[in-house]
C-alpha cells in the first residue's frame, strides 16, 4: 500500500506508532536505521473519547506508550512524543502526522495498518493529504495475514472457527504429533473443548497472579485520567496492568508456572470473587504488543512436551490464541464494515442501567459488573454466559452491547471486541460464527459457578417473581425466533420440549418474562458516547 508520489526532500522516514503497536518488532521500526527514522507516538483526544472507555484502559494505553516511547529512546532511536496535554495537540491521529510532517519534513512516512476499522479509514487518506511517500506496512504480528483468512473464507458459507483452527496448527506446527505421521494433532484429538468444562468445587481458589504497582509514570498518568476523565466509567484504584514487556513477560511467566495447569479444566468455571481463576490475563499485553503471541503459545506447548502441564490446557490456551483471537481477527476484517451495523435478530430493546450500575439482584451479573468495574476485565465466560446471555435473551439492541463492551475492558479494541459481540454473542450476523446462538438458562449458571445459592432469585424456580429471570428469558427467546431457530439442528430439538409444556405453562413462561423485561431501567444516555 504504498503512495506513489516521489520525494524532493531528503529528510528523515517519520514512522508513526499507534498505541497499541508497541514492539521494536513492528514491520515499520524493523531494519530501519536509527539516524535515518524519526518515530511519531501520539496521545489525542479523538482516541482516548470516541467512546468513554474504562479510566484504567486510557492509564494503560498512555503509560505503555510512554514507557515504550523511553524504551526506544534508551535503545537510541529519536522520538518525537506529543503529550495529551501538549498545548498545539491536534486532537487526532491525522492532525498530529500532519504537525509533525510540517516539523520534520519526511521524505516519507512508514506507518502499520491499523487494528480498528475506524482508524485505518483514516490511514487510508493519507496518501492524498501528506506531500510526501506514506507507505502503510501490514501488520505482521498475527499468526494469518488478512489475505489467508479471505482465501480460506472465500466460498464458505459458514465460517467456523475449528476448522481455522486446524489450518493454524498446521501452518506453525504448534501440538502436531511427533510422530511422522505429518498431519495429526498431538494426543490424536484437535479439540480438548469436553475437557475444559469442570464445574467448580467448594473452595477452589487460583493463586494470585502478580499486580504491577504503579511507577512514577502510570501515577502520572493516573493523576491525568483523574483529572480530564472522571466522568469515565470505572474505578481506577485498582490498577495494577502490565505497563512494559518486562512486566508482561513476568506476568506470562507466571500464568506458566501457577495456573496453566488448571486453566484447562476450569476454563469454563465462575467463582463469586475470583475475578481470575485461572486464565492469564494476558489479553492487554497481547493486544498492546507487548507480547507476541506464537511465542506464548510456543512456551505452553513446551511446558507439555516437557511434562509439566496437561494437554487439555496447553490445547486450550493455544486454541484461544491461534483459534479464537487469529480468527476474530480475520472474521472482523472480512465481514466490515457491515459487521458493525448487523441485527440479524432484530434486537431493539435499551441497555438496562445496571450493565453501568451494576445494582442489580441478579448475583451472577452484579459480580461480573463489579469486576468489570473495579479492574477493567471480565473472564471469558462472564462475558458470554452471563453478560452477553443476559444481552442475547433480553434482545438488547446489539450497538448499546457492542459499546458497552468497547468501553469497560482494558483489552477492548474494535476488531476483537465486535466479533465476540455481534457474532459470538449476540448472533447479530445470523450465524456466520456461530453454529447457534449461546444461549443459556439459569441451569447452566448454576452448574458452573457458585453463583445461585446466595442469589435472591432461584435458579430451581422457572416462572414467577423468585425465578431466575434467565429461566423464562430463555424461553421467551427460544418462542420469539422460532421461525429462525427452529430449522436449525443444533438447537431445533428444543421445540418438542417447549411444545410438550402445554398452553398453560408455556404462557407462564412467556408473562413472566415480560414482567420482568417490563421493569427493566434503560441506561441513562451518555455512559458510552457524548450523544
Ligand atoms: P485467557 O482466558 O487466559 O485466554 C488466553 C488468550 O486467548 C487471551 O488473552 C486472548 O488473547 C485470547 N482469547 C481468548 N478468547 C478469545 C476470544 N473469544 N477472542 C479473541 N481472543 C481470545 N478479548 C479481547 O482481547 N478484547 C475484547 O475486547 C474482548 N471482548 C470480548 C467480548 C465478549 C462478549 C466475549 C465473549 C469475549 C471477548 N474477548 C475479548 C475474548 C476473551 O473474553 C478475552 O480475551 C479474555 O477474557 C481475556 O482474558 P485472559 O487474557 O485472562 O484470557
Ligand atoms: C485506546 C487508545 C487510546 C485511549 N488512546 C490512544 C492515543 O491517544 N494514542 C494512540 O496512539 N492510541 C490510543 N489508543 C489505542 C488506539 O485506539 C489504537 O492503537 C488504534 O485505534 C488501533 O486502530
Ligand atoms: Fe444468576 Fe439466576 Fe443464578 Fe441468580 S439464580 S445467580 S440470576 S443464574
């Protein structure tokens, strides 16, 4: 994607650096000459306001940018830093090249595309604005190009994460068989899924992972949120992220050697209070750049060759990374930007309030939403089985979900974000994820958390106004896309058991639903966008 303007300057090469590109690895930094480059890192409001994200997710996106901006500086490259607060700031990715292009005079400007939609549209213009060359690189830190997800898509009309999947494994090698025999998986199974599914049991607790207390820089940045982001959602006492690649390494080193071993089978668990269990919370370095993820899955994958954890949860990590995280990639950037608007179900209800609140007596999702709250992150199956079944039964309108979303993680970036949500979550894509919507009842909650027994609903009652609203959201979602649904073979069946309740029951169902659809607050305007 070169421009194909020539250069009457002899200045240097400006190589902007979005915020979440931050590895000297970067396709645009890598071979380039010290003396030659001047490296552009830009804080701006349009960015840090598009949608009022989380104050903990702005503290980590500025202190990795500025811890990275000095690592690079002691590793003597020149970088040109503009600050939020610098007094000229342009507001925006574009206003600020053009700033510095005025105060550098580049021959040309080398720049990786863009993670997000919305800002390589803005990339995309710069050949036409800037006088000089702009080459925009592609970003090389995903195991697939956007080019080998199109050609495996192309002419598919489902596009199943498993079978990516597989295509992955092959192409890296990662947990092949050593046995010669070429193509098969190590252990002779793709797919350790069944394995990854163990209730909880009283009193299971992770060890802890580390906290990063903040340095003078993140306490810097803290004191700047505070004061230009307040009315953000969420509590930033608690910020403890990875701000540096040391810090990242040292919180992968020990995901390796305290909870790989469990992750695997309590993947799927929630415990009241144990925000983390046993996933890695890897997902912000990740998606900052600070980690490379082959690289993670190359170390799970010794850890099993050396015996030190099980394959069900080497599989497991490294199906979400080579799987999931590679393959909402390519779905996001082959299905936009249509993606964005898609509401196959026709979902039009408002976001309850309590999604910002959280005061709701609902446990499950009061303590998703503290979580979310107090750190920024939510584990995977918080996400899709009780805030996003919560979303998917009650029909919320998939733009309030997917903003929602967006705003309250750390990790949250459009094009992993979106996916999970319209498509994983919502099936706002009509099914070109998923096989079938997840939707749940207050059944599978209560397998796999401890949730219910303090909860002020019942999870054992089906209809009235102590059951467990997912009981009867549930049905009334089943009855409302019967026309859809009803064909389809992995959830089809649930329409002889529906019909066999009879008229009587079934209306229960239904009424109870409604009442409590009815008393449901919509979310105040603004939490998410200036309106
Ligand atoms: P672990 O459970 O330890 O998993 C390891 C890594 O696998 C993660 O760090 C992540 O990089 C990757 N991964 C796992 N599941 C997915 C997935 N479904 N899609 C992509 N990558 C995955 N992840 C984000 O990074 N940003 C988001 O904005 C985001 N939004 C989500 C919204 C919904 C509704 C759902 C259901 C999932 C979302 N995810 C998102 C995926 C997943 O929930 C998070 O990556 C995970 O919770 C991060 O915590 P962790 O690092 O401890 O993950
Ligand atoms: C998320 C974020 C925020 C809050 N602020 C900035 C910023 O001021 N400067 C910057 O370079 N990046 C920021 N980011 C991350 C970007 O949104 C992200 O790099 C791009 O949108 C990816 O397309
Ligand atoms: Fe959640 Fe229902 Fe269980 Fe309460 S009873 S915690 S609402 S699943």
């Amino acid at each position: 994607m070169a421009s194909e303007k020539t250069s009457d300057t002899d200045g240097p090469v400006l190589v902007p650096i979005l915020g979440d590109q931050l590895t000297r690895d970067l396709a645009s930094l890598r071979g380039r000459a010290k003396d030659d480059t001047v490296v552009l890192m830009m804080e701006v409001w349009d960015e840090a306001t598009y949608v009022r994200h989380h104050k903990q997710k702005i503290v980590l996106v500025f202190s990795a940018m500025r811890h990275f901006a000095a690592e690079l500086r002691d590793a003597g490259w020149r970088v040109d830093y503009v600050g939020l607060d610098d007094a000229d700031n342009a507001g925006s990715f574009t206003g600020e090249v053009a700033r510095a292009v005025e105060r550098h005079d580049p021959r040309a400007v080398h720049v990786v595309e863009a993670s997000e939609w919305r800002v390589q549209q803005a990339l995309e213009e710069w050949p036409d604005k800037f006088a000089c060359t702009v080459d925009i690189l592609p970003d090389d830190r995903f195991v697939a190009s956007k080019a080998e997800f199109r050609d495996w898509a192309e002419g598919r009309d489902a596009l199943r994460m498993e079978y990516f999947y597989r295509e992955m494994r092959r192409k890296t090698g990662l947990l092949m068989a050593k046995d010669g025999k070429g193509d098969k998986p190590a252990g002779g199974e793709w797919n350790y899924d069944s394995e990854n599914r163990k209730p909880p049991k009283d009193g299971l607790e992770a060890p802890a992972p580390p906290k990063f207390e903040p340095d003078a820089i993140t306490r810097e940045v803290i004191a700047l949120v505070e004061d230009r982001f307040a009315d953000h959602f969420g509590s930033i006492d608690g910020f403890r992220w990875p701000v540096t690649r040391e810090q990242a390494e040292a919180a992968a080193d020990a995901f390796f050697a305290d909870r790989l071993c469990d992750f695997g089978p309590y993947q799927d668990a929630m415990v009241h209070g144990q925000d983390d269990l046993f996933h890695s919370l890897l997902s912000t370095s990740l998606n900052l750049g600070l980690l490379d993820p082959l690289d993670l899955c190359r170390r799970a994958e010794a850890a099993y060759r050396e015996g030190k954890a099980p394959l069900n949860s080497v599989e497991g990590f490294i199906r979400q990374i080579v799987g999931w995280r590679e393959y909402v990639r390519g779905f996001y950037w082959h299905e936009m930007p249509g993606l964005a608007e898609a509401n196959e179900l026709e979902a039009d209800r408002p976001l309850p309030e309590f999604y910002w609140t959280g005061e709701t007596d609902m446990r499950c999702l009061a303590d998703a939403i503290r979580s979310t709250r107090e750190n920024a992150h939510a584990h995977h199956i918080q996400r899709l089985m009780v805030l996003g079944n919560f979303a998917l039964l009650a029909g919320i309108r998939p733009q309030e979900v997917e903003d929602w979303f967006l705003v309250v993680y750390a990790d949250a970036y459009d094009w992993v974000e979106l996916p999970n949500v319209a498509a994983m979550v919502l099936y706002a894509d009509g099914g070109r994820l998923a096989s079938k919507p997840y939707a749940a009842s207050g059944n599978y909650i209560n397998k796999m958390s401890n949730y219910c027994r303090d909860c002020r609903y019942k999870v054992s009652e089906k209809t009235g106004a102590d059951a467990c609203p997912f009981n009867p959201l549930y049905w009334h979602f089943m009855h409302r896309h019967r026309d859809r649904l009803e064909g389809n073979h992995r959830i089809g069946r649930i329409y002889a058991t529906w019909d066999r309740m009879g008229e009587d029951k079934r209306r229960e169902y239904l009424d109870s639903a409604e009442a409590f659809l009815d008393q449901l607050e919509p979310a105040a305007k603004g939490w998410a966008r200036d309106q």
